[in-house]
C-alpha cells in the first residue's frame, strides 16, 4: 500500500532535500502499524507524522534517502561553496581546527581521567573528585556531513553553540535553511 498523501506532502515541505526513500517510508509505516498500531491517518495523523520523523531523524541517511537527491551533483569536487536551501544532512565527523592538537589530547585524557574517577566509589563523601569532565577547547569546527550519498567537508562560519565536540553525536541531524542559518536536530 503506498504512503498516503498526507505523509509524502509533509515530508516534501519538511524535507525537500534529499529525497526520502520510498521502500524506507513503506517500511517505516509497516513498522509503526505493528508496533504501535499506528495506521489510521483519519485518526492518528499527527502521531504517525511525529513517529515518522522521529524515526527518519534517527536513522542513517544512507538508509532512508533516495541516492543523489540531496547535495548538488559533484559538490564535493567545488571550491569555495555555500549551500542554500533546505537540505539534511548528517553528522559524520567533528574536529576542532582552531586549537593545537597537544591541546585537544590534553583534555581528551582529563575527561577520560575524569570519567574513570567517576567510575570509582568514593569512601570518604567529602573528597572532592576532581571537579566536572573538563570541556574541549572552543574555536572553529570542521564538519564532514553527508546527504545519504555524498559527503562534503564543512567549515563552521559562525559559532554554532549548538553543536560540541565531545558532545555532540555523530549522526546528529542538521537542517539547512536560505540565508545561511542552520537548523538542528
């Protein structure tokens, strides 16, 4: 049975680019209907489309999108591009590119000291354990994002304070929008 009308209009004006994968979609819907007995649009419109996103927000793009509908054809071949429009994107590496790499290995290891001490019962209550896992160091951020078909490597223009080294997670969803802004999810 194919994806009512409903569903394919909102994912069109949600998510333009790239594409959603339509045997993605059918499967998505089947899912939802077993598991959540979620297959009345009259009634259920607004929780299959949330249940519909979550789960398109949480799977791999290389899974859910149609091949070659969402970067440019060659985008990662140009220099000196900025995208424009409404394309998704995921998350596939971040790196700090402002800060020295000693600096970076620095505080990658007292977070991971930080994060054994955690690990550790504490006899005495009142020890201090060394304060918070220390963040990294901020500057500018290079991304390598990926529309489900192709990756690009991106550099961040502005601060997106959004997004963090350490914390952010690979395969975090990001929207972009005219003007340059992004969206993230």
């Amino acid at each position: 049975m194919p994806p009512p009308q409903q569903i394919l209009t909102w994912l069109r004006q949600r998510y333009p680019k790239p594409t959603v994968d339509p045997a993605w979609l059918d499967a998505c819907l089947e899912w939802m209907a077993a598991e959540h007995q979620l297959n009345n649009m009259d009634t259920q419109a607004a929780e299959i489309i949330s249940q519909v996103e979550t789960q398109l927000l949480n799977s791999d793009l290389r899974d859910s999108m149609t091949k070659n509908t969402g970067f440019p054809p060659n985008i990662d071949k140009a220099e000196d591009t900025r995208l424009w429009g409404n394309t998704l994107v995921q998350v596939l590496a971040i790196t700090e590119i402002g800060h020295s790499a000693f600096s970076l290995q620095n505080t990658r290891q007292m977070r991971i000291d930080r994060a054994d001490l955690a690990g550790l019962t504490v006899e005495n209550e009142d020890e201090e354990d060394g304060g918070p896992i220390p963040k990294y160091p901020r500057s500018m951020l290079r991304f390598d994002l990926s529309d489900g078909s192709q990756t690009l490597r991106a550099i961040e223009y502005r601060k997106l304070p959004e997004l963090e080294l350490g914390v952010t997670p690979l395969g975090y969803k990001v929207r972009k929008f005219n003007k340059g802004t992004l969206s993230l999810g």
